[in-house]
C-alpha cells in the first residue's frame, strides 16, 4: 500500500516527465482508437524520449479525454476567466 499517493505519484511523473521536451503533437489516430475500443480519439504530446502523453476519461482508461491548456502569465478576461484553449477529443465515428 502507497502511504502517501500525492507524494508518491508526483514523484513519479516527476521523474518521468522533467526536463522531457514535447516534439511532436498529433490525435490518436483512428485505428488505434478502434483498437483500444475507445469512441474519442484524444490528443498525443510525443515526448523526445519516444515515450507520450495524452489524456483518459478515468484512472482505467475507458475513452479519450480533453486536455486542459492554461496559461499562469495570462491576466483574466472581464468575466473572470482566463479563454486558453481546450484541446477536444475527437468522435472516432
């Protein structure tokens, strides 16, 4: 059993993601969608060690999921917000 699941999981991607530098950004293409039984095909950031990124619906990888895009040196719209994009899913059908 995990003690501390923060802790242990951003040390963890910590590990596995500072210092990476994104190369490439595509959407999961059809067939892999299909192979993985999936109906939305998310976004891949390709990372320079050949390894990846992209987002799920849930911790069991169910479907493909949109990915948030904030930027912290934005100031906030007059209604409060900050309209940074939101990288959709895409219908693999």
């Amino acid at each position: 059993m995990i003690r501390n699941p923060e802790k242990y999981w951003t040390d963890s991607a910590t590990k596995a993601l500072v210092g990476r530098k994104i190369v490439k950004v595509q959407y999961m293409t059809k067939d892999n969608a299909e192979e993985s039984g999936w109906f939305q095909r998310p976004i891949f950031l390709i990372l320079d060690d050949g390894t990846f990124l992209f987002p799920q619906s849930d911790d069991e990888g169910n479907d493909g999921g949109a990915l948030g895009h904030v930027a912290p040196d934005e100031k906030l719209n007059e209604d409060g917000y900050n309209h940074q994009p939101i990288y959709p899913v895409l219908r693999n059908h």
